[in-house]
C-alpha cells in the first residue's frame, strides 16, 4: 500500500528534509500505480487534490492535460527576445525542465536548500510558496506557430520542424481579438490547488528566462470549468451553468488516442504523442446575462440551471435527445442552443477534451465585472476546435460573449528524466 | 457532540434539502460552541477551513475581522447612485442581511429552491455557487466617510451620526494614490476557501443594490498574509518573507478590547462593538525585489527568508532584540528594517489586526508582474494605522512598493438575527 498523499500540508512552515522525502515517496508510488496507460496524467496520487498531492512532471505524455482539474490556472505567453540563440533556448528548455521537476514535488528552484543563492546573491528561489506544499501543481509547456515561421524560425533552425497543423488560428464570427491577449512564441500552463504555487511557478520560471523570453500576455484563473474525471462534480461557469458535461474523461483511454494524442504517421516524428492547446480569452457580459430570464438562460444553453439535465429531459449525465419535440412542434432543446451547436453529435462526431478557468479581474468604471471564461482545449489538430467554433456561430449565447484573445501551441510529449522538454525537436 | 463539518462538499452537484438543513445543523452548533467570548469571530465549527465551513453571519461583531483568515478575498468598494434616499438604504441593508444570512451557509441568495425567480423573470440567484458549499465565507460592511459627510449625508440625514474618528486618511510619504482604487460610500469584504464563492457572494449583493448602489473599485485577493490564529501557519507574502508574525491573534480577548472593538464611551453609542477597516492597495516592484540579493532582502525586512526568525537570532515566534548588535557595532535588526520600524515596541506599543492578501493582475507590457498586497486592518482607532504607517517612512522597503489605492470605513458591530445591518444608525 502507497503512502497516501494528506490533504494539508500547510500547518508545516517549512520543508523539512523528512517531509521533502516523504513526498518524493509518495509521488513515485502514485507514479508507479499509475502505469503506462494514458500517461502522466493517470500517474497521480490517488487522495483527493490537496496540498501534498504530487503530479510528476516526467511521464509519457505531459501533465495538466488529462489531470484531473485542479482549482487555480496560471498561463503565460511569452516571446523570444531579439537575441536569442538555438543554444540560448535548448539550454532555458534544460533548466526549466529540471525547474518543473523539482516544483511539482513542492521543493524550491534551486538544488541547494532554503531559497538558495546565498547572502550575496539574489535568491535562486523567490520564496513565496514555502511550505505550501506540491498542492497538485502541474506544468504544461507549448510552442506558438510563431517560434517555427518567418526569421526566429530561421535562426533558431526548426522552420522545417514544425508540426504540420500548427498556424495561428482562423478568424471566428464575433471575434474582437486583441493583439495584446493573443499569440506567443511559447507558452507554460501552471495549475494547482493553491493559487500561489501557480503564480510561483510562473514567476520563478519566467525568472530562469530573464534575458531569453519575457511574458507576453498571462492570465490568472480559478474554479475549473471543465472536470476531466467524473469523480469530480460538473464545475459550473459564471453563467450559473454546469459545463463540459460531454467532456473526454481521463479514463476514457481510446477517446484520448482518438482526439487528443498526436500519432507518428501524421506529424513529425518528435511531435507524437504531443497535443495542440487552443485558448481562448472570452469576456462574458456578466450584467446582461443576469437580467435575462430563467427560461430565456435555459432555453439559451439548452440545460436546466438546477440540475444540468438536457431540456429533453433526464438529468444531468442522461444523452441530449436533440429530436424531441414540445407540445408545439418546436425543439426541446432549441435549435440555436448552446448544449445542441457544441454536441459532438452535430458536429461529426468531433470531440475535444477542454480545460478552462473562470476568470474575474474586478470592475470597469460602470461598475460591470470584467469576467469570464479563459477556454483551454486540447485536441490531437487544432482542426477539431475550429471545427466545433465554427458550429457555433449561431449560437444564441454569442449574445452574451466576447471573443478577445486567441493562441495556438504545440505541446510536445512528456520527457523522461534525463531529457528535457521538447528535446525531440533538436534531435 | 456537534456534527463537526467535512472538508469536502464539492463531490455533491446539488444542494439536496437533507445536505442543506445539515449545513443549518452544523452552523448553529458552532455558534453555540462559539459562545460570547470575543463574538463571532471565535463561534465557528472546530474543523479545518473547507467546502462545510459555516461562519454564521448573525453574531456581536461581525465576521470577517477575527474569523481564521480563508484564502480568497474579494472585496467591493460601492457609491450610492445619486437618487438613492435614507429609506433606501435601510431597505438595501436589510436585503444585505438576509441575502448574507443565507450565503454563509452555502444558500442561495433567493429564500425559493434554487435559483429562484421562476422561468419568466431573471433567477435571484446567478447560480455559480450551487454546490460549493459555505466555504468558510464571510461577508463584511463598512460605512466610508463620504456617507456621512457633505449633500449625501444631508440626504442619509446621518451627518450627526459619523463616528468620530472616521476620515479619509492623509496623505503619507510615498503615496501615489488613484482616486479610482479610494474610497466609497460603503464596502463588502467578502472572504471564503473557494475564490468563486467569495466572487458568487459580491455579485448577488451587487444584483440587489442594482438602482441604489453600484461598484466603484473591486478587488480580487487570494492568499492570506496574516494569521489571525497560531493554528494556521504564517504565509508569506509576494517578496517570499512571513508576515504578520506579530498580528493581533483572534484568541487575544485582551488585545482585541484594547485595539480592534470601539467602546461606547468613545463614539456614538451605535457604533460600539465596531471596528474601523483601513485597506491600502500596495504594488510591489517584484522584479527589482528578485534581483536584490538575499542579505539585502534580509536586511531590509529583518528577518531571515527561510524561517521568518527575527536577525537578532531564535525562532520565527522569538521576540525580535532590537538592542542586539553584531561584531561591527551595527544593529542586528537594521535601524531602517521593515520589522523594527513596523514592530509595536518601537510605536508606542501601538497594535493592528492585519488581514491583508495577494494579489496578481497579469502582466504589463513590460512583462512584468502587477501584484502586490492588499492590506487590510482593522483597528479602534485608524489614529492606529496612521501611526504605524508614518512609522514606516524611512522604511527601506519603499524602495520596492507604492501605495496605489486607500480607503478607510467604519465596520458597524455584528447584527442579531432579526436586525439588519447598520441598524443601530437609523434609530
């Protein structure tokens, strides 16, 4: 029997070295219970998501893909500087997979203790998640269409590298996209349970880039939208409404080499068993939403607000019966509704496995919330999610949204200890 | 033996009618055990902050203030809309009381099941919160100054009634305040574990103030700074180093009498049992900090990164020595060092409640951090906090931070269930 992972840690100020290796004891067992199957995001602690929880970061697919979704989102997209060199980003590559190994067990930065650096130095480690434990933290790192094409591609010798699919995405109906909320030539997603290792992760990362690549854009979420295991109850976004009932499940093994895993024959060779992550900003006008009756928000989404069930009936997990009629001929769940346009079943079939966060980044000067969704879907071609947006363009909740940033990354395959992260595409 | 609330409540999608007359079950009887020691604060269930946590909200002072500080903040700053009359607000407070009653026990806003409002008017409830639980929320109000004070006042006819002490703050060294970040007629700090149960809470209190009140700044915070209990351990801030090592702790009955609860004999008698809410908004330059080595960032806070132990040598809970000198005849604790000239010894002895969190809001376009802390204290007195603060004017911690937005409000006592909040000022 595995040590089982407690939920709290945070009673404990400091590491200490006992506590440090019963972690990394705790998530090898959870790695080696995992098994092969589905890759990292099966190799998990089996305890309930808490501040002990260890994800490793080595594993054959990368983690915070089909991990079960933690709580808080820390995303970034950054850009080469003019200077940069193939060697430069090889070499921030190594150091931010030894980085990501060693923060996903909860340790510092740095290889020496404490935060490291010495009196003379500035810390290895800014500190800030001391004690707070590994809490589930999961690093995802992707290239941007950018790092591939035009002059930085020439110079860093990948132009001929590139996944096939991998081009910025195509102007959707509703787009607003702004410049500054889109695109990036790489980019690393940190989720946790505690919204600081997040942010730690992401500040101490970005530290290890200083003079190589800075932040383009970021974005803070918190409360998943989507749940990746069925042991984890529907989220519900801030329209009130559960999502991503239809989601792909962790577990859904053959789903996952359908739709998400990228196979050898269909892409270069380094990018089997990688994944291409779409997000996208969307501004939700939370006030109007609100003033909108029950009925109206229903009929809009196609499910009850209660319980989630298909307005054909049922509850929460029964098939939509997108055929059923109401006494007066017209669809139960209506034909411009959000459940009905997003369905795998009127979309060919195509699914996709998302991954998103709410947002709220306070108020504007009219007092309305500046919140909304930060979509996150991964898919084995970006052609799924352009696919499924495209379905969406009449859909009665585009009323309600806004479409303000856009990306596109490829996410290569999880690295074993000893490589590094993307190491495939310099070989 | 009371039912002791669980951790975890998010497993359950809904909120059954049997989960709901539990949550009453297990609040109540923490209010009982609670007793009428120092108030609300201390009557909370015994177990671990989690999805079952119930703060009741009726009680002798508000919660909030002493309550084990949660993880999530978000706090609203509000103006009253230009027609709003005295009877207006007190229908509003009284909407805020019963509304507040309800969400602090994992209910929605609406006194109907669900989401209320039935299919042909907008639900009372938004609904995000279904299933979250209580989450250990707490609301918080506070009276601004400019209630009281000038045509609005008049209005209120509540000129008479300002506690004395409650003012705008002055101007201090360093500040470069944003009038869009200060002040406001009124203000809800709404703290829980789950960040959307705390944003859930300020959105539905906003819905009710719609034509009487609207936001005027918001502010998102997650991760304490403080510790109101020596049960929890003491974070860190974003510089990496504890704080509030020294905080007034909720089982301070002494303490908190002396420095945090008016007295009658001192204001007008409605507001006895009160406290006033000092929030600054405090930018920290994270970058500039990250690269200051570590015996500076020691040297300026003054205590050491890892355990939060004071320079002057022992543990993070010894007394700082300020009196102790090293072998250059130097302080140990640097004269212009963050804890000495915070420290109550060196302030008349002088004490506040702090209750701060972090924040992050993205990058700019720099790339850098915009993150920092959100302080808040509470006080008898804000003569208190402005005492502390120009304490601090050759701290050589400016260097790193700038005080961006301030507000000051006078928190009314706790209401008893059939009140309404802020009674004691309209009789």
């Amino acid at each position: 029997m595995p040590n089982e992972p407690e939920r709290t840690g945070k009673e404990t100020g400091g590491v200490s070295r006992r506590g440090f290796l019963g972690l990394v004891g705790a998530g090898a067992a959870a790695a080696a219970a995992g098994g092969a199957g589905y890759g990292i995001g099966a190799a998990r602690a089996q305890a309930a998501s808490g501040a002990k929880t260890v994800h490793p970061f080595y594993g054959t697919h990368q983690a915070g893909i089909t991990t079960e979704v933690q709580q808080h989102l820390y995303f970034a997209s950054l850009d080469l500087t003019d200077s940069t060199t193939r060697d430069d980003l090889i070499e921030l590559l190594k150091a931010w997979t030894d980085a990501s190994a060693r923060l996903t067990h909860g340790q510092q930065v740095t290889a020496e203790g404490a935060v490291g650096g010495g009196p003379l130095k500035p810390p290895d480690d800014t500190g800030e998640a001391l004690g707070l434990g590994p809490a589930a933290l999961t690093i995802t790192f992707g290239f941007g269409p950018s790092l591939f094409t035009g002059e930085l591609g020439k110079r860093l010798s990948i132009a001929d590298r590139k996944p096939d699919a991998l081009a910025d995405l195509p102007l959707f109906a509703f787009d607003i996209l702004e410049d500054e909320l889109s695109g990036g030539d790489l980019c690393i997603q940190a989720c946790a349970e505690d919204p600081q290792v997040a942010v730690h992760a992401i500040r101490n990362l970005t530290r290890l880039a200083f003079g190589k690549a800075m932040i383009r854009w970021a974005q803070l979420g918190y409360g998943k939208t989507s749940a990746t295991s069925k042991k984890q109850a529907t989220p519900r976004n801030l329209f009130g409404f559960k999502d991503g009932t239809a989601n792909i499940m962790a577990n859904e093994t053959a789903d996952l080499e359908a739709w998400v895993w990228t196979d050898a024959d269909s892409q270069p060779a380094w990018f089997a068993g990688g994944t291409y992550l779409v997000v996208r900003k969307i501004l939700m006008t939370i006030e109007s939403w609100d003033r909108a009756q029950l009925g109206e928000q229903e009929q809009i989404i196609g499910r009850d607000k209660f319980e989630g069930a298909p307005l054909s009936g049922g509850e929460e997990f029964t098939d939509p019966d997108f055929g059923a009629v109401e006494a007066d001929g017209a669809f139960a769940i209506p034909a411009d509704s959000h459940v009905r346009l997003a369905h795998p079943d009127n979309n060919g079939g195509v699914r996709i496995l998302r991954r998103g966060f709410n947002f709220v980044e306070g108020n504007n000067n009219l007092g309305q919330l500046t919140a909304g969704l930060f979509f996150i879907a991964f898919q084995k071609d970006p052609q799924q999610f352009i696919d499924v947006q495209r379905s969406l363009k009449s859909d009665a909740l585009n009323e309600y949204i806004r479409h303000v940033g856009s990306a596109v990354f490829a996410v290569p395959p999880g690295v074993r200890e000893g490589g590094y992260i993307g190491q495939g595409l310099f070989e």
